[in-house]
C-alpha cells in the first residue's frame, strides 16, 4: 500500500501538486470567509482594515495625496467588466488567428465560468456594500465576493499560464505569473481603499479566483494529456 502511494505521488509533477494545494485552500478560505459575511455586524478585522485608509475619525477623508484617489480609480479600472471582456476578447480573436481553438476554448471558459461563478455567489451570499466609509466609485451590485477581485484572478492567472507556456525559460515565466499575481493583488486592495468592499469581500474574492483559475488549468492540462483536444486544428 505504502509503495503504491509512493509510486503515485512520484507520477503528479510539482505544478499539479502547487495547483491542488490553490484549489483547496482557496476553498477553505471562501467558506470560512462566508461565515464573517454572514454575520449580523462586521468583523473587527473588516472595520479596522476599511478605517484604516481612512484619516481617524473622517471615514469619508481617504489617506494619501490628492492624486492618489485618481491613481487607485485607474488601478481598480484593471479589474472592470469593460476591460476584463476587452482584453479576454483581443486574446480569443488572437487564439483563432493563430489556430489555436482549443486554447481559445479555454479561456472562454475560464472567464465566462468566473463570471457565471462570481454572480451566483453573490446571490447566494447577499451581503450589502460597506456603509461605515464613503464610497469614492459608484457601485449598485452586492458585495461579497469582490467582483473586481476575483474576476483579475481568474483572467489575469489564466492569461499569465498561457503566455507561460510560450516563454523559453523559468525566469520570465515567474515574471509573467508573477505580474499576473501583482495586478490581481493591486485590484483588490483599491477595491477597500475606495470604500466599496469590505476587506473580507476581497480576500473571498482572490481565494474563489485562484481555486477557479487554477481548477480550469488542471481541467485543460487533462483533456491535454488525453489528447480530447489539441492546440490547434
């Protein structure tokens, strides 16, 4: 039995492992986050993070110089519908261009799946906007999980694994991914700091977005294997 698992474990390859443990924990974390949702009054940790860009005892004066109210706006602009459909577009259209259908297909349904994702736990959580600061954007949607948030983590990571898969070495790889990660992470926090999430909203949001993206990559890197589908016609 033991030289069974041995044998088993010795077959999965370190980016296969790395990925399971994502999907897992990001799991874990959405639910025990849904818990701090659900709650009748905010968690400590959710009013002292969101207080925090604020000045004390001004919670509709944000910290920071004047210019970086606009700054975090453009940030938080990464994470839209508008440019996530954008850029997920210009990447299918390039896909098909290049034959490479299959992977076209995937991200399609990478993205597209998220969004399914992202609408359906909102729903189903029905958590308001945080009302204990000002907001500095408009938003009419639920809070939880963040939109913006886990919506960068699936197409941001989604797109950083396929322009990996091109790069000719590990170095520029984890760039790659690595920016794919900053920017994800970057959206998020603007999402607190301009008063339209709470922290908890964010962080549900990045852990659902990275089980997602790395769950649609083992999906893909499958049917791969098995030769399902090709990377081009």
């Amino acid at each position: 039995m033991k030289s069974t698992a041995n044998a088993l474990f010795n077959k999965l390859e370190f980016p296969v492992l790395l990925a399971g443990l994502v999907i897992a924990g990001g799991m874990w974390g959405f639910v025990e986050l849904v818990e701090a949702a659900r709650a009748t009054t905010p968690h400590a940790f959710d009013t002292e993070i969101l207080l925090a860009f604020r000045h004390a005892g001004q919670p509709d004066s944000p910290i920071g110089p004047p210019w970086l109210q606009g700054a975090v706006r453009d940030v938080t602009a990464l994470g839209s519908s508008a440019v996530l459909v954008l850029i997920t577009t210009a990447t299918i259209v390039y896909l098909l261009l290049i034959r490479r259908p299959a992977t076209a297909l995937f991200m399609f349904a990478a993205v597209a799946g998220g969004q399914v994702l992202s609408s359906l736990l909102k729903l189903e959580v029905d958590r308001p906007r945080p009302d204990l600061v000002s907001h500095l954007v408009n938003e009419t949607s639920l809070s939880f999980p963040s939109g913006h948030a886990m919506l960068s983590a699936v197409t941001y990571l989604t797109l950083g694994s396929l322009a990996a898969r091109f790069l000719p070495d590990r170095g520029t790889k984890i760039f790659v991914l690595g920016l794919a990660v900053l920017t994800t992470v970057l959206v998020g926090i603007s999402r607190v700091y301009l008063g339209v999430h709470w922290p908890s909203d964010v962080l549900a949001g990045w852990c659902a977005g990275f089980a997602w993206a790395m769950l649609c990559w083992l999906a893909a890197r499958l049917l791969q294997r098995r030769k399902v589908v090709a990377d081009s016609d």
